[in-house]
C-alpha cells in the first residue's frame, strides 16, 4: 500500500540526510587541502593575548585560611582572614582574549618582508617572491608602501605595473571590500572564473582556496606565471590583395567558422564547422602565380593550409602540416619571402617557432626549420614576417619571457641569422607586434610592453640596424594587438587599442620618423580586441573590430560618417563618433 512505501521511504530518506550531513562535516572539518600551502609560518606563533586589566587581591599580608582552594590566576575560595573577619570579595578578572588577525612569533607580529603575520598579504608577499620569482619584493618595494591589502593597486600603479580586470595566473587578485581590503594569489583562470590561493579569509591565519567570478577582483600584474588561457592572436579578419584587384578576406566567426570572402563575392567556408580555434586569427597572403594561401588552426591543435588555384577562386583541399600539436592561441603566420616562395610560421604548444616554405612547384611544404630556442616563445602571440627593400625575410616574435626578437633570412638562400632581443624591456607576452614594409623602403617594427607601453622603431632604408623605439603617448592594452599597413600613396598606418577601450589611428609620411595627430574611435571596446587595417587601391584605410559575434566591422577613412551601430562590439551600443565611413566588407 503506499502508506507503507512512505513508511519505508521516509527512514530511508532521513538516512541520507544524515549521511550527508555526515559528509559536509567531514568536508567542513577537513577544510581545504594544505598540500600547495608552502608559507613558512603556517601554524607557527600564537595569536598575541589581550593585556590583563590591574588585578588587586585582598589585604596585604593577607592569608589564606587553611584547607581554602586556590584558583587558578591566583583567586582564593572565599574565606576569612587573619582578623576574623570575612576576606574583601574579589572581582575575577575577564578571560584572556586573542586579537584577531595578528599572529606573534619569535618576539614580532611582523614577517620579514613589512607584512602581518600570518595575513593575506604576507602570504601573497612570499608567493610573489618564491613562485612568481620577484625575490626582492618588500613592503616598500621601489620606495613604495603596500601596507594595507586596500592599498596595494594604487601602490602598484604608481610604480608603473598594470592594474586592470583581466585575471592571469601569478597575479594578485585585490579587492577593498571588507575594513582594510584583501589580497590573494591567482593559481588559475577558468571560463569567467578564477581561482585563488589566500590566507586569513575563511581561516582565521589559515590557508584556502576557492575559485569565484573574475570579476570579484582587480588584478596586480607584477610579474605574471602565465595568462588567461583563452587569450590569443584574435583579429576581425586577415586580408590581402586578391588578384585582378579587390581584396581577400578571412575571418574565423564566434562559432568557429572559417570563411574566406572576395571583395563583391559571398563567403566561402572552408573545412568544417565550428571546426576552428576561436582564440586565432587565420592568415591570409598571396604568392606570384595569382594563389591566395590561407592558414589557420583547428580547436583540437592541428594548422590547416589551403589555396586557390590560379583565377579559377576554387580552393584545394585543406592540409595539415606536419608536427605539433599547435598552439591554439597563436596565429600561423604567412608571407612572401624574396625567393617569390610562401613561408608559414607557427608556433607549437610546446613554445617551438617553426618554419616551413612551399616547393618550388608551389604547391606543397617543404623540410622545417626550427628558429630560435625550443619551447622559448609565447604561445599566446603570433609571429610577424615581412620582406624588407632587400628581400630579406624578417621574423619578430616575443619569447614566453617578454623578450621581442628579431632575425632575418637572406633572399639568396643563406640560413637564417640568429635572433637578437630589439631592446631590454619585457613585452607582453598576450601581443603579437607588427611588422609592415613602409613606401621608403624601411621595415617598421610595433609592439606592445607588459606595462602598456606601445613602442614603434624602423630600420634605415636597405639596412638590418633598429633604430630607437618611439613611444606613444598613453597606456596600451598588452591582450590587444597593434596593426600596420601602407596606403597606396606609401604612408604608413597604425591602429591599437588603448587600456580604456578607445581604438587609436595614426600615420606617417614617407620619409618622416614622427607619428602624426592621433584619432581615437569610439565605442569603447573590450581592452582584448584587437584591430585590423586595410589599404584599398582607390586609397585611405579601412580599420576593423570584431564583434561579439565575430563579424567585422569596417571603417574607411576620408569621407562623412555613416550611423550604423556597432551594437555588441563592446561593453556599450554605438558607433564610432570620428569622420569614418563605415563598410562591413573591404
């Protein structure tokens, strides 16, 4: 009867109940594992006692009346005293106290480092030293004061480290909340998540670990372990002259569609759907036979090549290049070398540069040639190549340190030269530089530091020698990459994004070393956007975004604005507010 399956249910259901409570107990009690807490005051010292208030017993000389108790702190079981008469009642002092949140040890509450004991930021302090391999960081390190957790941004600020809300494993996660502010360790970064080692939050002194939404924090980039995984060479499209004119475009949509587009034609697919990385660019570049080559990386690790075959516009088969597995947060990179042959560049997961060039039929890969250090470079940035006045190949590319090095292939066949680091500043490792051949024969290098500085240099007309890098003015975004490309009339043109979301424009004439006036575009854009150019033949440039579903969106310059909205490109609706003219395809 169903009375009696509820009767046997219910004993049954309050059972598991028990058993579960049983389980979040044990949860509760085990706290959270202590295997990655390597603070060296874990649970040494003892938190400092609240000072007794004046105690005065009874009468001096006073004694006790034999067979009374004492108590302990000296207080005596009522009795008489030596005149007869009762003893004065006492009052018991209150119980010793422990002041929270302040640990003593070995004679000091402080650590060796000017933090609190066995608080947030002395914990913080020794993972900046021993994990993220800051080994002099102090409380007042470069003449700065930390001091309080609500303090550290602004600290970190004014001595010129970024600051922003972008997480990254090894940064500090800071927030004000609470009555002097917290910090915490970034161990790693999900998908709007991040997870964070920290003491004296859920434990009093003690060590725990929870993962939250990103946004709960800002984030100290001091010296990063590694960036958010999902970050990568992304652009709005690539694009090259297509022959007979116009112009090719490729792009990879939100949904991890790959489609290459004629300047009046409709979109091809090519390979299948949602089969991309949405966290690469493709690349597109065409070779001396009238082929337009297209390279892009699969989710799963593999670079796929494909062309079209002469004016026909129909695309062969997609190839998978040999090696790897892929980085799929790194572009791979093509260009034309000065032996009329297609080179790519890729980089692995591992951090291997490697490169390959077609046959001399054109049509396949030829032997690779690992550059550079194996397992050095970014896997979050993509190279850059460009062929010099001289026909030279030139490779730059940013090491997994931040260093931006440059090497060089001579046009008659001669190995590559070895890579040299352009300058001693660390770049951001989450930035692929530019690099484009201006009108007067001088090959311009961009880049972006680790702090936001946004740096361009150029080598003489038919020379390997860098000059000094010219900085622009502002903070750049290190997750965003610069773009450069010539116009018809030879000018050479920059577009990057600021750390406030604002896409800047600027140019220089042949022959000149200066930047003109900058423009900047709004919306403000999400600061990991990265820009796109475009150099059409009837002159000007177009400047690309994506949006948030991965559709471009063009402007020209040179003429009136056109109000089409650019609703999902960024935080805010709206359109661009410079004298652009808008064109979804180039």
């Amino acid at each position: 009867m169903p009375f009696h399956r509820e009767s046997r249910r219910a004993p049954r259901l309050i059972g598991g109940m028990l058993g579960a409570l049983v389980a979040v107990s044990l949860v509760a009690v085990a706290g959270p594992s202590h295997a990655d807490d390597d603070y060296p005051y874990r649970g040494l010292g003892q938190c400092p006692l609240v000072p007794l208030p004046p105690h005065s017993p009874g009468k001096p000389g006073g004694h006790t009346k034999p067979g009374g108790h004492t108590k302990p702190g000296g207080q005596t079981k009522p009795g008489h005293g030596t005149h007869g008469k009762p003893d004065s009642p006492t009052k018991p002092p209150p119980p010793r106290e422990c002041a929270k949140h302040i640990w003593y040890y070995n004679g000091t509450y402080g650590d060796p480092w000017g933090f609190a004991l066995r608080n947030c930021t002395s914990f913080v302090a020794w993972r900046l030293r021993e994990t993220n391999g800051i080994s002099d960081f102090t409380n007042d390190l470069g003449g700065g004061r930390f001091g309080n957790a609500e303090n550290w941004d602004a600290d970190a600020e004014a001595l010129g480290y970024l600051v922003d809300n972008v997480p990254a494993v090894g940064a500090v996660a800071q927030t004000d909340s609470g009555r002097v502010g917290h910090v915490a360790w970034v161990s790693a970064v999900g998908d709007g998540t991040v997870t964070v080692e920290e003491y004296n939050y859920y434990v009093a002194g003690g060590y725990d670990v929870r993962t939250v939404p990103a946004s709960d924090f800002r984030y100290l980039h001091l010296a990063d372990v590694a960036p958010d995984p999902s970050l990568g060479s992304t652009r709005a499209a690539a694009t090259t002259a297509a022959p007979g004119g116009g112009a090719w475009t490729a792009r990879i949509t939100a949904h991890g569609d790959l489609t290459a587009t004629t300047t009046s034609g409709r979109p091809v697919h090519l390979g299948t759907h949602v089969l991309w990385s949405k966290h690469a660019a493709p690349s597109i570049a065409a070779d001396t036979l009238g082929q337009t080559w297209v390279a892009a990386v699969a989710a799963d690790g593999r670079v796929l090549t494909t062309h079209t075959r002469g004016a026909t516009g129909r695309w062969t088969h997609l190839r998978p290049i040999k090696g790897g597995p892929w980085s799929t947060t790194s572009t791979p990179t093509l260009a034309l070398d000065g032996r009329a042959r297609m080179q790519l560049l890729t980089v692995s997961a591992a951090g291997d540069l490697v490169s390959r060039h077609t046959t001399l039929s054109n049509d396949r890969w030829g032997r690779r040639d690992r550059l550079g250090v194996p397992g050095s470079w970014s896997t979050h940035a993509a190279p850059a190549a460009a062929t010099d006045a001289r026909g030279n190949l030139w490779v730059a590319a940013v090491t997994q340190h931040g260093t931006l090095e440059a090497v060089h292939a001579q046009h008659r066949g001669r190995p590559w030269s070895r890579f040299h680091a352009v300058d001693r500043r660390t770049w951001a490792v989450t930035s692929s530089p530019a690099l484009t051949l201006a009108g007067d024969g001088r090959l311009w290098l961009t880049a972006v530091t680790a702090r936001g500085e946004l740096l361009s240099r150029h080598t003489g007309a038919g020379t390997t020698h860098w000059g000094r890098g010219v900085q622009a003015a502002g903070q750049w975004s290190p997750y965003s990459s610069p773009a450069t490309t010539v116009d018809v009339s030879g000018r050479l043109w920059l577009a990057a994004v600021r750390t406030d979301g604002s896409v800047v424009v600027d140019s220089t004439s042949p022959g000149s070393g200066q930047w003109h006036s900058p423009r900047a575009l709004g919306p403000q854009l999400p600061v990991t956007t990265s820009t796109s150019l475009i150099a059409p033949e009837r002159g000007g440039i177009r400047v690309g975004v994506a949006t948030s579903h991965g559709r471009p969106v063009w402007r020209r310059t040179g003429s009136m604005l056109l109000p089409l909205s650019l609703a999902g490109v960024g935080p805010r609706a709206g359109s661009f507010e410079s004298p652009l003219v808008l064109a979804i395809h180039p």
